[in-house]
C-alpha cells in the first residue's frame, strides 16, 4: 500500500481529534493538521507537499472553497486533489464543490473506521 500525506483542514478541534485518530489507524498514512484555511496556506506556502488535502467546507474567515481557490496559486499545488467535508451534501452542493475542483466530498459525520478508505477509494476514482 502507498503512503499516502494527508493535510486535514478543520476549525472543529473535536473533529481534527476524531479524523487524526481514524486515519492513524491506516499505517500507509501521515497526517498534518491545520486548524483553518490561513494555517493551511502558511504550510503550504512553506513547503509542504501533501498527496490530497481534506478540506471543511464551512469554516471562519476563510472557508474551504476560499481555501481551494488560494492554494491552486501556490507553486506545484496546482493539480493537488481536494476532498471537501461538509454537513451539506445536498446534489447542488455537491456537484459545486466538484465543479470548484473538488475530487470528492466527504460527509460528515463521517464514519473514523472507514475515513481512511473513503479517502483512498477517491482517489483511485480520481486517477482513473
């Protein structure tokens, strides 16, 4: 199984918790954590080079679409797949968060014993 680098982005502490230690769980992935979409950018900007971004939709300040639109003018993270997290998984708002670039939209609540796959499983759909 690859490694896999994931930057998670939530301003939910309880749900930063909840996502670290379900994706822990898969040994094929590090995880770096972000606790808004400004402290994402600075890691981004500062080098990190991650395999696919989770993203929160709803976020203070600067949300995850915000988020998404700033990162692809940062150098090399032009093509980086983003899976949005939302509670709002309605088809229309789903089907914007693809239409923002988005690989995928994750629900939440999620399920932490199976968060690892779903992300995986996004992926191979993405690049296939």
């Amino acid at each position: 199984m690859n490694t896999l680098a994931i930057l998670h982005v939530d301003d939910e502490p309880d749900i930063r918790e909840v996502a670290a230690f379900a994706l822990e769980l898969d040994p094929g992935i590090t995880l770096t954590t972000a606790e808004s979409g400004e402290a994402a950018l600075g890691l981004l900007e500062g080098g990190l080079k991650p395999d696919v971004i989770l993203l929160d939709v709803m976020m203070p300040r600067l949300d995850g679409p915000g988020t998404l639109s700033r990162l692809r003018d940062l150098p090399g993270l032009e093509a980086t797949p983003v899976i949005f997290m939302t509670a709002r998984v309605q088809a229309s708002e789903r089907d914007r968060y693809i239409e923002l670039g988005a690989v995928g939209v994750i629900t939440k609540p999620f399920d932490p014993m199976t968060l690892a796959g779903q992300v995986r499983d996004i992926l191979v759909g993405a690049s296939g």
